[in-house]
C-alpha cells in the first residue's frame, strides 16, 4: 500500500515518486544514469586493522551530489585473528554488500510494481582460506572461495510468483551481485 506524505508517494519505505523520476529521466536521458561514488579509507598508525572509510559525496549525471547524511565505516579483524573486533571484517562487509544490494534490488522493483514487502532477511555464509592472504599458500587465493545466501521473503498481500519474481530479479539486476560474479577494473595509482 502507498502511503501520501506531501508530495511524495511512500511504498515499502521508498518515495516512489522519486525513484519513478529516476527511472523516466534516465529512460530519456542515459547519461544521468551514470554514477560514480567515491569513498576515502582511512588508517593510523597504532590502530591495528581498524580502518575508517567515509563518504560524503557522488557524482550523479555529472553533478556532484552532497549528502544529507555522510557515512562512516569501520572494518576491524576479530580478538581472534589480532584485530581489536572493533568492526566487521571486510569480507563480512562484502558478505553484507550483496545480501544488501540484492534486497535494494528486490525493494525497488517491489516499488516500481506496486507490490508490498513486509520484510527481507538474508542469511549469508562465506567461505575463506586465510592462508592466501598471508602468503602461507601460494596454492590458495586471498579470496572467498564461496558465498552462500539465502533470501526470506515475507509479504502479507504478494502471491508466491509476484515474490519469486522479486528474487529473480534482484539476483539478476543487483550491481554487487554482477561485480562479484562478473568482476570489475581496479586501476591503482600511488601518490
């Protein structure tokens, strides 16, 4: 169900109003759908693995974008591994970027189709070999070796086909779902 609040038409906790002017304007106009996010992570001596990376603004069709709202985030290794458990690993915050990205998915489309979720859980599992991080094997790589998640669906007025759509489209149009399972280009320089 829509909700009015103003101007704005809510669905699912999105102003869909807003999300369908995206979409029409980029429909029209393909080069306001270019994006570009950047984020600076940030470390100082003494703090282990805790890394801080924060953002405040994008670029959106060319035109710099400020948040309202800037973020901050904070990865750490567990007491387990030396770290100070001051934060997710990064690999639990991939983990946590897909399962995220896809459910964002499945809500805007939910949006755009006049269906109401009521919630999304995933549970996410990934399977790691830290000896190819640390160079102890040259045979393993630094990388997951595998991801497993599995996606709850719940909605009190959606049929079992309008939610199986949802996921299927989410898995096929999620952008950390391509990226992780297509790659991407990663330039480096050093100043």
């Amino acid at each position: 169900m829509s909700q009015s609040n103003g101007n704005s038409s809510m669905s699912n906790g999105v102003n869909a109003k807003v999300l369908g002017t995206v979409v029409e304007t980029i429909k029209r106009q393909a080069e306001t759908a270019r994006v570009t996010f950047k984020v600076q992570t940030n470390w100082s001596g003494g703090d282990g693995f805790k890394i801080t990376s924060t953002s405040r603004e994008f670029l959106m069709g060319g035109q710099t974008v400020v948040r309202e709202n800037p973020f901050t985030l904070v990865s750490d290794f567990p007491v387990e591994m030396g770290g100070k458990s001051n934060g997710p690993t990064v690999c639990e915050m991939c983990m946590a970027a897909v399962g995220s990205c896809v459910s964002q998915t499945m809500i805007a489309f939910a949006t755009m189709m006049g269906i109401q979720l009521d919630n999304i859980r995933v549970e996410t599992e990934g399977d790691f070999d830290i000896r190819g991080m640390t160079s102890v094997s040259d045979k393993v790589r630094p990388g997951a070796q595998e991801f497993r998640l599995n996606f709850f669906l719940e909605s009190k007025s959606a049929s079992k086909e309008q939610l199986q759509q949802l996921y299927e489209l989410g898995k096929r149009f999620s952008p950390a779902m391509d990226t992780l399972t297509h790659g991407t280009t990663i330039k480096t320089t050093r100043n």
